[in-house]
C-alpha cells in the first residue's frame, strides 16, 4: 500500500469512550487507478442524478405526496407570519396537487388491485 496517498473519509458517528458523545467515525481509503493523487469519493445517493434534473421524478402518488407536504408545511409558515395574499396562492396550490394525487391514486389502484 505503500506509494498510494491515503485520504480519512467520514463515515457516520460512533459512540466513544469519552464523556463528551459522540466523535466521527472515519475510515482510510486508499486511492488508487490511474491518477492516485485525486480523491474518489462515491455518494450512494448520486447514483441516478436524472430524479434531481427538471421534470426528472415520475408523478406518481408518493411523490405527489411529499410535495402537498411541503406546500402544507409553507402553508402553516406564512399563516403563522401572516401573508395573506401568499396563504392563498399555496391554498390554490394545494387544492390542484390534492386532486391531482387522487387521481393518480385511483389510476394506480385499477392498474394494480393487490
């Protein structure tokens, strides 16, 4: 392993013998391939980087979901800190992707009845 520069990557947290908690955990990767001197570092998550481009995440129900999720959670915000004109526009919003989700639900069902 000798001539490979080695980098510490953190990987997570584990508990430690000290008092103060929790101290990352981190792990030494050795660099290797063709040019040594650059780090290689892969995210799991950036497997498949279409779902994070424009109109890249399917319409499905799940989806729909998280999103009337955080309409409602900016809903509740701007109720809060009292943007009326704003609560209305989220409202609108709020009220198309809720029947746009029903009917995406309805027509998942019919496609598969288990």
């Amino acid at each position: 392993m000798t001539g490979f520069p080695t980098y510490s990557i953190i990987c997570g947290y584990s508990r430690a013998s000290s008092s103060v908690g929790l101290e990352p955990r981190t792990s030494n990767a050795l660099v290797g391939g063709s040019s040594p001197s650059l780090p290689v570092v892969l995210f799991s998550f950036m497997d498949n980087l279409d779902r994070y481009k424009f109109g890249g995440r399917p319409q499905d129900s799940t989806n729909l979901l998280l999103l009337i999720s955080e309409l409602e959670g900016a809903y509740q915000h701007l109720k809060y800190m009292g943007f009326d004109k704003d609560l209305n526009t989220i409202d609108e919003m709020k009220k198309r992707y809720y029947s746009l989700y029903f009917k995406v639900k309805k027509e998942e069902k019919a496609n598969n009845p288990l």
